[in-house]
C-alpha cells in the first residue's frame, strides 16, 4: 500500500510567512510569486522562483516567506 499525501494550496501575499511542518519527502511548489525558504538547523537559506520546487530530506519545520505573492 503507498502513502498518499494531500494536495495543499496556500496563498501568500508578498511579506506573508508561513510555517510548515514536513515529513521527509515532502515537496513545496512555488506556483505563482517568488518564496523564502529556511529550515531549522540550516544555516542556508533557499529563494525559490515561480515553478520551482523543494523536497525535504528529512521531517523538519520550514519557515516561507512570500517575496512576491504567489501560492505555495
């Protein structure tokens, strides 16, 4: 039996933040805008335009920041 993980959309105005907490293997799309991406214990940050994408390797807690409005 596969794992089946849901579909969400969230929409974020320019300068909006959000935290998401991700199992290992879960991938964040920037469909529309431009985001911010930290996670906890990474001293790297991540920007990421319109149509990319960020699989998490590990459970973690993500912080996103909206540079432009856009969907997550």
């Amino acid at each position: 039996m596969s794992h089946l993980t849901p579909i969400r959309t969230i929409r974020l105005a320019a300068g909006q933040t959000t935290t998401v907490v991700a199992v290992r293997g879960t991938r964040l799309a920037v469909g529309g805008g431009r985001a911010w991406l930290t996670r906890e214990r990474d001293e790297r940050d991540f920007v990421l335009p319109a149509g990319r994408t960020f699989t998490c390797d590990g459970d973690e807690v993500l912080v996103v920041q909206m540079l432009v409005a856009g969907t997550l």
